[in-house]
C-alpha cells in the first residue's frame, strides 16, 4: 500500500470465524439477504471457515425450528459449521440437541443468558448442559450481548450479561470449553485474569492497540477471531487482527491456530 500499511488482504493467515450469524434481525438490516452471499463476504475476507448460529435463535425461547433450518441451509456450502443456540431452560433441549448432532457435525452451541432470561450460575439448569456438552466434546459460546448498549434498538431493553456471571461459571466449571463471545475490552481483560480457561473473541473490543491490550491480561492461547457478522463489517474485524502490531506467529494464534486446537481437543 501507498501509506506504508500492511493490508489485511495481503496475509496468508487463514482464519476461523467463532463468531458469525445468519437470519432476519428486526432491528438491522443485513448487506447480505442469502447464506451464498454472506458465505462469499467471507470467505473474501480471508475466512476460510465460519461457526454460525441462526438470529431467529436469540428472541425465541424455543429454538428449534431455527436450528433445523440452519443445519439444512448450511448442507452444502463446506465452509459454515452449523453452531445451533441452545436455551437450557426450555425442556426437550438435550434430545433436540441429540437429533442436530445426528444430522450434522455439530461443533459447539451458542447460548444467549441475558435474552434468554437465566444465569450461568443457575445450576439447575447449567449443570445438565455442562455435562452434555464435556460427554460430547461440545464447546460452549456465551453471547455476552448482541448488540453494543449505547446503539441498540431502544424497545429492546436486553443489557449485557453480567461478566461477573461469566467468571463465576468460569470457577464453578473449570473444566467447560467455553469462549465469551462479543465481551467489551474491560470485561475480556477480567476475563482473563479471574479465570483460567474460558476464551474471547474480539469483536467487541475496542482500544488502541487493542490486541497488544488484551494480550497483557490473558494468555493468547485464550484469543479467538469471531466477526460477529453480519451484525459488525466483517472487514474491521479483519483488519483489526491483521494490522495490529502483533508477530505473525501470534496473527495466525488468534486468527485460526486456537480455533483448530479446540475442534482438535473434542472427545
């Protein structure tokens, strides 16, 4: 480039989406109106594979119907791995879960507490789906939010999930494959430093230098790359990780290297 600037196109780092999204969201509206196109911005942002949940997941209490859809509409296109949303609070979730991963190569769940209305230290609840998941090697995505406070729909009164609970799931179940999803820069930062396990993407935060921030509170093996797309412009996310001042070696960390690790530790 003419500035001097490396460009994130440039880089041979192939990355893995943790964090991406497909469906009708009532309070935006998405550049991409097909699983194709949005597949395509992608992958021409250097993506090369993408865990993507269905939107219609987040404000129904019974998922189902969502996830279905999803693992049908992702059949034929290699590069999405169908994440389906799970609510533990609605009964059935553990045999809908049986027949998704029967159909499909199902690598994680996505779990949204604040819209779906429970606590990660609810045990009643959290305990069943933490053993679920450890007995099939499933990893956990805790959407922390969905969309930044300050700019969210003003109907929708749904505030973060407290990052408090984050940590104390962290400790309860120390042993859980989770990532924290869409966490502020303060929250991921406490996130690294009050638990032992639990990872974070970094679609949501936001500083100078802000990689080379986060990287002083949490191990980078705990740093994954998630877009949040199509809610966030896949290409400052991109962008984000490639111009940053981080080492190659540490680029390719965040960007696929934990991801793989991960899929490669299921049981």
């Amino acid at each position: 480039m003419s500035n001097g600037m490396p460009d994130a196109s440039d880089t041979a780092t192939p990355l893995i989406d943790v964090n991406v999204s497909w469906g009708a969201w009532p309070f935006q509206r998405f550049a991409d109106d097909t699983l194709e196109g949005l597949a395509y911005r992608l992958t021409s942002a250097g993506i090369v594979q993408a865990w993507i949940s269905h939107v219609g997941g987040i404000l129904h209490a019974d998922p189902r119907s969502f996830n279905l859809d999803l693992i049908e509409d992702v059949r034929n296109i290699e590069m999405l791995r169908p994440v389906p949303v799970i609510n533990p609070v609605f009964p059935g979730w553990a045999n809908h879960l049986n027949q998704l991963r029967g159909e499909s190569d199902v690598p994680a769940v996505k779990l949204y507490p604040a819209h779906h209305n429970y606590s990660l230290v609810d045990r009643e609840f959290v305990d069943p789906l933490v053993d679920y998941l450890g007995a099939y090697g499933l990893k956990a995505l805790i959407c922390l939010r969905v969309e930044d406070e300050r700019t969210r729909y003003h109907g929708l009164r749904v505030v973060g999930h407290p990052v408090d609970d984050v940590i104390a799931f962290g400790k309860t179940y120390p042993l859980a494959s989770a990532i924290c999803l869409n966490a502020y820069l303060p929250e991921a930062r406490r996130i690294g430093q009050e638990t032992d396990s639990i990872g974070v993407d970094i679609s949501f935060t936001d500083w100078m230098f802000v990689l080379e921030e986060l990287l002083t509170s949490i191990d980078i093996g705990r740093v994954y790359f998630g877009s949040h797309s199509p809610f966030l412009y896949t290409g400052a996310i991109v962008d984000k990780l490639m111009l940053s001042r981080l080492t190659d070696e540490q680029k390719a960390r965040i960007g696929g290297g934990n991801a793989q690790d991960l899929l490669a530790a299921r049981v």
